[in-house]
C-alpha cells in the first residue's frame, strides 16, 4: 500500500524528486533554490545561508518560451557549474562544490528539459 507521500510524487512531483536519493554523501540539511536569469553572483548571497554539511539544490529553470537573455544567462550559470559527480542524464543533474557549498544543480533550462508551462 502506497504511502500519503508516495502517492503525492506518483501525481504532482516533477521526474526529478528522486536525484537525491543518488547522492551517497550524508547532509545536515537542504535549501532548495529555483535560480531563473540568474548570474554566479547568486552564489555570494548563498554562502551567507549555507552551513557546514548543508547541501544547496540549484534548479536552473526556464519555459521553452523563456526571453533568449534569460536562455543565456541560465546557460552561462549552468557552465559556471562543473560537473563533479553526474547523477541525472534526464534531467541533468551533478553535484559539484562552490567554494564552501556542495551544490546539487539541476538543469531545467536546456532545450528539451524545460519547466512545463502552466
């Protein structure tokens, strides 16, 4: 018999709630941060609510109908991202470290891995 929680994911959680359950690193905690049109300058007010053995999951999103400059300025951030360990091919998804964050992105703005509309 399927858990409250369970049955909730089968029909309103995006494909990539389970990525976590990849990462074998133990953390003490997690922000979830959905990043749209933004630069690596997002990482400066980041730092300040990070903590020690926290883990940051960066969602980099965007519709398909998304302004070309916010298409860029996600694309730019995404490659500020080096990859360290590569959990998803669909989504994308890594972990990587930027300076004291351990960062989970998640690429919801590539083509063919946009955020639906609606």
């Amino acid at each position: 018999m399927k858990s409250a929680v369970d049955k909730y994911l089968a029909r309103w959680a995006e494909p990539e709630h389970g990525i976590a359950s990849r990462v074998a690193a133990q953390f003490s905690g997690a922000v979830v941060v959905p990043a749209v049109d933004e630069t690596s300058e997002l990482f400066a007010g980041l730092s300040s609510c990070g903590r020690a053995g926290a883990l940051v999951i960066l969602v980099v999103n965007a519709r398909q109908d998304a302004p070309e400059r916010v298409q860029r300025a996600n694309a730019q951030l995404l490659g500020a991202l080096p990859a360290a360990v590569r959990l998803s091919d669909d989504p994308p998804a890594w972990l990587t470290r930027r300076g004291e964050l351990d960062v989970l992105v998640v690429d919801r703005s590539s083509p063919g891995f946009w955020v639906p509309s609606g």
